[in-house]
C-alpha cells in the first residue's frame, strides 16, 4: 500500500475531494507519481542551494487516470530536472 506522509493512500481522495472549496493546499513529498496525480503545479527543487528548478503545470482534469500518457510526459519532464539538479 502506498503512503503520502504516513497517512494511507485514500486521503489522496479527499485532497482530491477538496479542490471544490477553494482551498490552497501544499503537499510536500518524494513520490513523482503522486504529486503528479494530486497536484495542479508540481514545483522540481534544487539539491543545493535549495530553489525552486522548474514549475511544472498539470492542467489535466479531476479525477485523473493514473494510466494517462500525458502524466507519463510530466513525469520525464520532473526526473530530468530531478536529475539535472543532482538530487536522483
């Protein structure tokens, strides 16, 4: 089972669930498929000095399928400047 911050994957249900409330929400984590289904903008940091690399937008619809080539396109994009940035 994955998790986001020790709580089960199902609360990424309810991020999802909130977006209609007009909330802000920041999700810090480590997993690139998760930030890419969860998130509208997925900010890529720099190892050291430690700044914002790339900002990267996900302007794909809610609820999102997780088999979707478009979100495979965002994911090279974010391991490459992951990789640029010597973090991976």
């Amino acid at each position: 089972m994955k998790w986001i911050s020790g709580q089960p994957l199902e609360v990424g249900f309810h991020l999802v669930r909130i977006e209609h409330h007009a909330i802000a929400l920041l999700l810090v984590t480590h997993d690139v498929d998760e930030a890419l289904y969860l998130s509208d903008r997925v900010l890529v940091m720099d190892n050291r000095p430690s700044s914002i690399r790339q900002a990267l937008a996900v302007e794909l619809p809610h609820p999102r399928d997780r088999r979707d080539p478009r979100l495979a396109q965002l994911k090279a994009l974010s391991l490459t400047a992951l990789q640029q940035a010597h973090v991976i």
